[in-house]
C-alpha cells in the first residue's frame, strides 16, 4: 500500500520544486494543490497544517509532516520510505 499524499504549494516558488523533486525522486504520486495568490485555499491550508502559512505544506496520508525541510530531514533520518509506503 502507497500512502496519500499532498502538497500545497506556489508555481514558482523553490522549496516547493525542491520538495516535489525529492517526492519524484522517490517515485511517489502525489497530489499537488497550487494556491498561486488563492487566500481562501491558504486559509484552508493553514487549518490543516496547525496554522503554518508558509509553502509547501505537505501531509501523508492526512498526518502534517511540515515543510520542504521537514520532508528533507524526514528523508535524512531515514523515516520517509516507510511513511511512504503507507507502514
């Protein structure tokens, strides 16, 4: 079983293309909410991620892991294969 997996993020913004690629990396399908200049979706974002504002805000399978380096240091403790893989 593969965990769900979410991020919202901006088009242009680098730690967002950083997580992404680190996700693409990993071979993961995931589902990307681009809130380009979109308060209510933000808002909305915020809610799920225990206030944090900031992008990307990415969730496994509904769990709030944070930022492009909470995924990272997820990554480097070696937790994120098997939050991945739904374990």
């Amino acid at each position: 079983m593969t965990a769900n997996v979410e991020i919202y993020t901006w088009s242009t913004c680098p730690f967002c293309i950083r997580a992404k690629a680190l996700l693409n990396k990993k071979g993961v399908d995931f589902t990307e909410y681009c809130i380009d200049g979109d308060e209510a979706a933000r808002a909305e974002m915020a809610d799920r991620a225990n206030g944090r504002r900031s992008l990307p805000q990415i969730f496994i399978d509904g769990v709030h892991v944070g930022g492009c380096d909470d995924l990272h240091a997820l990554d480097r403790q070696g937790k994120l294969d098997a939050m991945l893989a739904g374990v």
